[in-house]
C-alpha cells in the first residue's frame, strides 16, 4: 500500500497548500463587513460562475455519480442532469429577483419581505439543518477517499477537511473565498477530463471492446419497474429540480453578483460549466463496464474513479492519472464544505454570535463574530461525522435536496412572484415541508428500511412533500389575507424593476 | 422572433415636442395606479415567461420517464452506436439545458429594456 500511496498523498498535499495559499492571497482583499458576507457584490460573472461550479461539484458529482452510473446504469444520469436543470429553473423563478432584494442571506430575505423576525428564525434554522445535512457527507466522504488513496485511518479526512475549510473561511471570508472556489472548478474539470481523454485512448488501443458487467437495466432511464419505480424516478427529479435554489451556498452566491443581469449571465454560464463537467462521468461509468468487474463485484462502485486509472494502466502513467483523480476528488470536498460553511457561518453570525460579539460594532468585531461562526459551522458536522461512520453519503446528499425542495422553493418562488404571501402562510408552509421531508430524512438517517410504497415514499419524499408545502403556504396565507405585509407590493417592484430605472434601493 | 417592429417613423424635420413624453419613473416609484398597472404587466409578463420554459422542460425530460416505462422496447434502442437513454441524458440534454437558458435571458432581458422604454418614455 505504500507505494501506491504516494501519489495520492502527493495530490493531497498539493491541493491543500494551492487552497491555503489563494485563500490567504485573497485576505489581502477582505476589509469590511461586505467582503466577509458578499465579496462586495463586485465578483463578475464569469469568475463568479467557476466559483459556483466549484462550490457545487461536490464529492458526490465527482466520484458519486460515475460509481452510480456504474451500478446503477441510465436512472442514474438523472442525478446529474437534475443538478445542472436546477439551475434552470434557479434562472427562470428567482435568479434576477433574489439579488436585487438586496438582502446577504435567505433568513434576510425572508425577513425583509414578510416582515417578520418569526419567519426569519425559521429559516436560519432550516439554513443551518441543510447546511449540516449536506456538510455531513462531505467530511464523510473525505474520510473514505483518504482512506482509499493513501490509506489513512478513517478520522484523518474529516480532521484535514474540516481544518483547511476553517482556516481559509475565517481568514477571508467571502471574497477569497471566491477565488478559491474558481480555481477549484477548474482543477476538478482538469481532474476528471484529463483521465476521461487518456483512458478513452487506451480503450481505442485495446480494439473497443465492449462491456459486460452492469446491472439488465442499464439502458433504462426509470428507478425500478411499474408504478413505483415511476414514481421514485419523478420524485427525485422534482428534489433535484426545485432543491437546487434552496440549497443555502447557492443562494448565498447569488448576493456576490453586481446587479441582477449579472446574476442572470452568471445563471448561464453555470448552466455551460456544469454541463461540459457531467459528460465525463457517463465516460468513466461505460469505461468501469468493460474494465472494472471486480469494483462493481465488490460493491466499490464509488472509487470507480479513482481506481480505474491504476486498473487500466500500469506504472507510472497509471500513478499519475490516480493521483490526478485524487487531487480533485479532495478539491471537489474542500469546495463544496467551504461554501457551504460560509453560509451557514454567515446565518450563525447575524443570528447568533453578532449579539455575543458585538452588535453593531465596528467592522473588527463583525469579522470577529464571522470567525466564531465558522468555528461553530465547521466543527458540529466533523464531530458528527466523527461520531457517526455509517450514513449513507450519497442518501443524505439526496435528502438534503429534497428539504431545500420542500421548504425554501415555495418560500423563494412565492414571495417572489406573489404579493398575497404572508408570514403565518411561510412559516405553515416551511412547517409542513420541512417536517415531512426532514421528518423522511430523519427515518433514513436513523436507519428505518421500508419495502414497496412506504419505503419509495420515505426515500424519496419530494413528490409528496413539495406539493404539501406549495399547497400550504398558498391555503393559509389566502386564510391570513389581512395579515399580507403593506410593503409587499413595493417589495416585488424592486425585485422585478430592471436596474436601468433604479426603482427603490 | 416574433417581436413586433417598432412603427416607421418618417423623419421631416427636428421633433416638434422638446421634452418628449413625460418620464413615468415617478408613477413605478410612488406607486400611482398607473405605475401599478405598468409593474402588473411586467411581472406578468416575466412570469408567463418563467412558466412556458418550465413546461418546455416538463414537456421533454419530464416525459422521458413515462415514454420509457410506456414503450420498454426505446431502451434498446441505438443513437451513434449507444443506448438512446445515455446519448440524450448523457450528453444532448446538457446543450438543450444552455440553449433554453440562453433564449430566456435574452427574452427576459428584452421584456426589462421595454419596460424600461415605456416608463422612461422612448429615448430621444
């Protein structure tokens, strides 16, 4: 094991001290309150969008959907397609709108539209859930990685993950964090396209021989057979396709662009990014089929991209693609946990340590009560995943997806395009959404198995539990008319009125 | 696209009318009746947008599922020597997903720079 481990140990190195050195270069750039929550609105669109690629290609598209696909066969391919069509739809309902409410975080927004500090709790709790939920799998899978490429014990990835993301979130915040997570966009494409190239070179050179292994259904794009199947296939795609503008670091990246045609440009070059990322997966997925029997044997679908380079070409070659994998296998957990630790450390500080820290203080202090969040954010999940060694990494993704879907759509989607919102229908709505998606994920999570209807309802809870959310948030605040915020209107004039008339604000 | 052209304007000498229309900035602003119906009309505009490309998305991957289960036979199916389900949710869905954008923003932003003509009165 340990020469196959230098490699990887290599990559692990060199990302972390390329992660560290830009996150303090762009500390140099980090002065006031602005820079730390928002990079001061001043990120363009195309740097802003690697930073968003970079932030959202989590472990989960970089290892997870080519060992799914492998296994898993065609249903698979609407993991990747429902996180690039999220943001479609993200572009279509909320991108423009959510940045010119002016607001740093969704809580912020929650309250400035309805007007009521109730709805703004909730949501920093729903924030701070779904950000713990979806850093859960990431320090978990950097264990697993770091155990696979180099062989280190268990604990060791989520201790290394959890420090690096914290040093570099506390020492810039927002605006080097950008720069951080741009680069790591680019690493991750290079990681995986590279290996994708050479490997399809070496299948020519082998004659193309075709694959055999592979489950009967691995053309099918439907979970399963009959009813349920269908049904498991839709609702992960309604999770996928409404989760993404919930997820609490995509939004919080939005508040970076300067205006709302920024926000717009930088919606479409994502959508660009994302798609020229996920057609190699499938690459290494058909690749597995022909020369990867023994993973697919042994139920290590997962590291089909890390192991594949090593079992289609020996020596030096094969190490080196390996440890180019790796380098981006721990990029794409460094990313997406700071992004995410940044937004739930910016939901911490305005809610919670800014009282501890001075409130209002000058712009020392608020940095100060940045960095204690990040303490708090970073922290609660390692221990967690420390503690806790068996959830499922790819599950907990998916339902922290479907909780986004369940709570914050209807929030984002309703307040933004319909003035009859009010806080008593908000706070319903994200009640029964994130009771009954978060009610599903907690049964996952605490290891409930269900066969046939009750168990596709609890592991796919989005079906059911956005149409809930959707319907309640509409009933009750048609029931609570009167208590329609007067600002509403005026509200939904700045988050519609282009920035040429400078309506507002 | 299907933008109606701006009326021909025959050009006989300098405009009659200095000022031009007046500026409506102040009736979004202050939200006159007038202001409100503009915002009304631009809101519902956008949103009829936002809806007809939701339904393109629903009315192509959405019904994927459903033709699969439908017609089992379209999995053996070949596009370039490939399953049909991996040349298109693989590869083509991902350019499909850009080109939607992209006609959206360039809609939507068209809607933005109309609105902005009638509220600020046609440029002089």
């Amino acid at each position: 094991m340990s020469g196959d481990a230098v490699p990887g140990l290599v990559a692990v190195l060199a990302v972390t001290v390329a992660t560290l050195a830009i996150g303090t270069w762009g500390l140099r750039f980090s002065r006031t309150t602005s820079d730390f929550f928002v990079a001061s609105r001043t990120v363009n669109p195309r740097l802003n969008a690697s930073a968003i690629g970079g932030e959202y290609l989590s472990a989960a598209s970089f290892l997870g959907v080519a060992g799914l696909l492998l296994v898993g066969g065609a249903q698979m391919l609407w993991y990747p397609v429902g996180w690039t069509a999220g943001y479609l739809v993200l572009l279509v309902l909320v991108a423009a709108p959510l940045r010119r409410s002016g607001a740093y975080t969704l809580p912020d927004f929650a309250e400035a539209r309805l007007g009521s500090r109730v709805v703004r709790s909730a949501c920093s709790l729903l924030v701070v859930g779904v950000g713990w939920l979806y850093l859960l799998p990431q320090f978990q899978g950097a264990g697993l990685t770091l155990e696979s490429a180099i062989g280190a014990p268990r604990w060791v990835g989520p201790l290394i993950v959890g420090f690096v993301v914290l040093v570099n979130v506390m020492s810039g915040g927002m605006r080097s964090i950008t720069f951080v997570q741009a680069f790591q966009y680019w690493l991750k494409l290079t990681a995986l396209l590279v290996p994708a190239m050479v490997l399809l070179a070496v299948w020519v050179g082998d004659g193309r021989p075709a694959g055999t292994s592979g489950g009967a259904g691995w053309s099918v794009p439907v979970a399963g057979d009959g009813a349920i199947g269908l049904y498991t296939t839709y609702s992960l795609m309604i999770a996928l396709f409404l989760g993404t503008m919930g997820l609490p670091h995509v939004v919080v990246r939005f508040y970076t662009n300067p205006d709302g045609r920024g926000a717009r440009r930088t919606t479409l070059v994502v959508l660009a990014l994302l798609g020229l990322f996920y057609l190699w997966p499938p690459v290494f997925a058909a690749l597995g089929r022909v020369y990867g029997d023994d993973l697919v044997a042994d139920g290590r679908g997962d590291v089909l991209v890390l192991e594949l380079p090593r079992l289609m070409i020996g020596g030096v070659g094969g190490e080196l693609l390996t440890g180019l994998v790796t380098a981006g296998a721990f990029a794409a957990f460094l990313s997406t946990a700071s992004g995410l630790a940044i937004a739930v450390s910016g939901v911490l500080t305005q809610d919670v340590t800014s009282r501890f820290v001075g409130e209002r203080g000058p712009t020392g202090s608020v940095a100060a009560a940045f960095r204690l969040a990040a303490v708090f954010a970073v922290s609660v999940p390692v221990l967690v995943a420390l503690l806790a060694t068996n959830v499922g990494v790819a599950q907990s993704v998916g339902l922290a997806f479907a909780v986004a879907a369940s709570t914050f759509c209807p929030l984002l989607t309703l307040g933004i395009w319909w003035r009859g919102l009010t806080d008593v229908g908000a706070l319903a709505g994200l009640a029964a959404g994130g009771l009954g998606a978060g009610g599903a994920a907690v049964l996952n999570l605490v290891g409930v198995h269900a066969t046939g209807w009750p168990g596709a309802l609890i592991t796919q809870p989005a079906a059911w539990s956005v149409p809930i959310a959707f319907a309640t948030m509409v009933l009750v605040s048609l029931a609570t008319a009167s208590r329609a915020p007067v600002h509403a209107r005026r509200f939904l004039v700045r988050l519609h009125t282009p920035e040429v008339l400078e309506v507002g604000s | 696209m299907s933008e109606p052209r701006p009326q021909r304007v025959r050009v006989t000498g300098p405009p009659r009318y200095a000022s031009g229309p007046r500026s409506r900035r102040g009736d979004v602003h202050d939200q006159t009746p007038l202001g409100d119906v503009f915002l009304r009309s631009l809101l519902k505009e956008q949103l009829a947008l936002a809806i007809r490309v939701l339904a393109l998305i629903g009315l192509t991957l959405g019904l994927l599922p459903i033709a699969f289960h439908l017609w089992p036979r379209m999995a053996d199916a070949e596009l370039i020597g490939l399953p049909v389900a991996w040349v298109v949710l693989g590869g083509l869905v991902y350019p499909f997903l850009l080109l939607v954008g992209w006609r959206y923003v360039r809609s939507v932003e068209r809607n933005e720079r109309d609105f902005a003509d009638l509220v600020e009165g046609p440029p002089q």
